[in-house]
C-alpha cells in the first residue's frame, strides 16, 4: 500500500486472500472481533481505545503507521460517522 489516507486503509493491511481473513487477522491481533473490525471498515472508523495495540502490530510499524497519522485521520472524520 503506497499512501495511507483512510482508517479503511489501516485496516486493509491485514490484507491476507480475502476480506473475512483480513479482519479476522486483524482483531487477532488487536483484541476485536472479526464482525468489529469489519463495522470499523463499514464506518472507515477505529476507535482511540484500539490505536496503541494498531500501533504496536508488525503490519501498522512497517507500514508507517503512527498516532499523529490516525489522530490526522480522526480529525477529518465527521463526527456523525464516528457514532
């Protein structure tokens, strides 16, 4: 992925076959379920309360992932879509 710009797109590192596994993959790590991660795509929306386990993951480190990046993020999100 060359340019992270939507909280979606943190998400699709994960990537893996197909979208279920992604997710999947992602909660593991992060303590989510697969059906959380996947309202969090659906809403391109992370809640801060996930940001320090997204940010200590292989994939958001080796991606550039940091606080400011999702705060960055965050801070372009209408606040209707964060409800």
């Amino acid at each position: 992925m060359s340019e992270i710009t939507s909280f979606r797109d943190v998400i699709e590192l994960w990537g893996g076959r197909d979208a279920h596994g992604a997710r999947i993959a992602m909660g593991a790590e992060v303590g989510a379920t697969a059906g959380t991660v996947t309202k969090w795509w659906q809403r391109n929306w992370i809640p801060p309360e996930y940001w320090s386990a997204i940010l200590a993951t292989d994939n958001a480190s080796a991606a550039g992932v940091t606080a400011d990046l999702l705060t960055a993020l965050a801070a372009r999100e209408p606040a209707e879509v964060r409800a």
